[in-house]
C-alpha cells in the first residue's frame, strides 16, 4: 500500500533542531564517481509524484547526462528537511507549501521544477447530507493540520467566504482521517490517495465534496536545488532536468511499464494506486516552461497566501526570487 508522505508546513522550531534531526550519519556520503559525473544527492520519499526519478534510475539515464545521481529515501518531511538544511543534499523533492516555508526561513534554494500536481488525489470527503462547502458549517471535520490537508480544507472555506472557526476542527493524521468518517465520528475528513479510495469503498454513501482540482497546483510538488550548487554546477543542473523530461516522455510513451517501476519504490503494486495515478498530473519541460512564468507563479502566491491566513507562515517571501526558470534552457 501506498504511504504517502505527509507533506507539512512544520520543517522546525529552530535551525539547531533541524541539524540534530539528522546526525552525519543519516544521509550516506557520496560514492565516488568518475571523473566525467557530477555526483547530485537528491531527498525524495515514497510519493507517486516523484516517480519520474526512479524510472530514469532504473532505465539509466542519468550517466547519459553525465551524473551519478543519487536517490536518498527518507520517510518525513522533517527529515528531508533537515538533511537539505545541513547541506547533507544538494536538491530535494518537497511540497510546494514546504518549499516557500524553508526558503522564507532563510534556506538558500531555488525552485527549478514543477514535477507534479494533486487534482483527484486530495479531497474532501463528506456523506450525502453534505452536498457544499456552505454545508460544512458547524460540522466536525478530521484533517491534518499543518499538511496539504489543512491547506485544501483552508482554501476551500475562504473560497466560500468562511474560515476554519466556522466548523469544528478534529486534528489526526490523513491516513486516519477517511476511516474517522467511515465510523460516524465526525461528518466529513480531508486526505489523500490512497486513502480516499479506501474510504469510498467502504463507505457507500461518501463522495468527494472539494478536490485540488478547483485550484491546479495548490497541492503540488517541485524540485529544489541549493543555489551553490546552482552556481557551481550550472551544466549538471540543466542536465538534471533533461532527465526528468526523459523520464516523463518514457512515463507517457510506456504508462504500464513506468507505473510499475515506481509503484515498486513506493512498496505498492501497481493495481493499488490507478486511482492514485489517475488524479496526479505531470509536467515536462515545455509545460514547466509555461507554468513557472506564468499560471504556477500565481498558484504559488495563493499557497502562501492561505499559509500566512492559517499561521503557518509569518510573511510571503519574494517566490519570483525563489523560482528559477534558467535551468529550463538549453
């Protein structure tokens, strides 16, 4: 089964936390490479999203581009986090809200890529006498706070001229969220695959009431890359994104193949995540080439604006200064 990361805006109290988090030790020192690679550690974790990486480790295409990539596994953002802060990893995948929170703390990174965004995969589940976001009102709602649950139940208030004092808020984990429900303890819950699959079947009279969908890209991943490294190794950074545009285009010339290779480094099978799969879309060069000058810059200010509305971010930092489209280019 799936276990999606939980991707929340919480990276740390305090810098020194972050280094405690993750000893030396945690993230292994890289192996040697040859003279002609550019050995790039890059955080990731067992989410669907980030599957073009394992299939372009799998179908060698990395030494092509002359890197030795390496792909460190990690199971919490806070980890991640950490590991990218002490300067253990020269990129990371992470949630978009994630990235904004480290780089207004003050993480020297840039966004280089838009990999992937949420639409069916995120919900909001509610039983049939809920049939709008205006009938939540007064209701008791299971979601996560600080994750991309608490996002999209956010936006989805505001977006109907509510907050979140006009429901009543029950915090647990995403993946308990759907089965809470199911059991009547509360009237309606936020999660994500592949938990909401696992509620509709069991609960026959649940539906989704609000997706990612109503805002492409609020609940989306990206890549970031350290600006040293950016700076140091500006070839090795474009050959990256090559890579990911390589591995997308396999994605979509070979969708079974390619499914099954990164079902198996999320430790599921591939039958277990079509509906997962179905409600996550990818994005190659050219669309990130778009997205990241234009449409996604807007996406990116909403996700901090909703952040900063909920507390979890004090001030929206300059995010055309964090996102870097050079990379992009030839």
């Amino acid at each position: 089964m799936l276990t999606k990361p939980i991707r929340s805006f919480l990276i740390v109290l305090l810098v020194a936390a972050m280094l405690a988090a993750c000893s030396p030790a945690a993230v292994p020192a890289p192996a040697e490479a040859t003279p002609e690679e550019v050995v790039v550690r890059i955080g990731t974790q067992p989410w669907i999203g980030y599957g073009p990486w394992w299939i372009a480790q799998e179908k060698d295409m990395f030494s092509k581009y002359g890197l030795k990539v390496e792909l460190i596994d990690f199971v919490q953002d806070s980890d991640v986090n950490a590991a990218l802060a002490s300067n253990q990893m020269e990129a990371a995948n992470l949630a978009t809200h994630t990235a904004i929170k480290l780089y207004s703390a003050g993480l020297d990174i840039r966004i280089v890529l838009l990999e992937d965004a949420s639409y069916e995969a995120d919900a909001i589940l509610a039983g049939a006498d809920i049939q709008s976001i205006e009938d939540l009102r007064g209701r008791q709602i299971a979601f996560e706070e600080g994750a991309t649950s608490d996002l999209l139940l956010n936006y989805a208030l505001m977006q109907n001229d509510m907050s979140i004092d006009d429901v009543i808020a029950v915090p647990m984990p995403a993946s308990d969220a759907g089965m809470t429900l199911i059991s009547g303890r509360v009237e309606a819950a936020v999660t994500y695959e592949p938990y909401i699959t696992e509620a509709l079947t069991q609960g026959a009279n649940l539906t989704r009431l609000y997706t990612a969908a109503e805002k492409p890209g609020l609940i989306s991943d990206v890549l970031v890359v350290r600006t040293s490294f950016l700076e140091a190794q500006p070839k090795a950074a474009r050959a990256l994104l090559k890579v990911w545009d390589e591995a997308i285009a396999f994605y979509r010339a070979n969708p079974e193949e390619a499914k099954a290779i990164i079902a198996r480094n999320v430790g599921s099978k591939p039958e277990e995540l079509v509906t997962a799969f179905d409600g996550v879309v990818f994005y190659d060069l050219a669309e990130n080439r778009q997205q990241l000058s234009g449409e996604f810059l807007n996406t990116m200010q909403e996700v901090a604006r909703v952040s900063q509305e909920i507390g979890l971010l004090t001030a929206i930092p300059d995010l055309t200064a964090l996102v870097d489209t050079a990379y992009l280019s030839d």
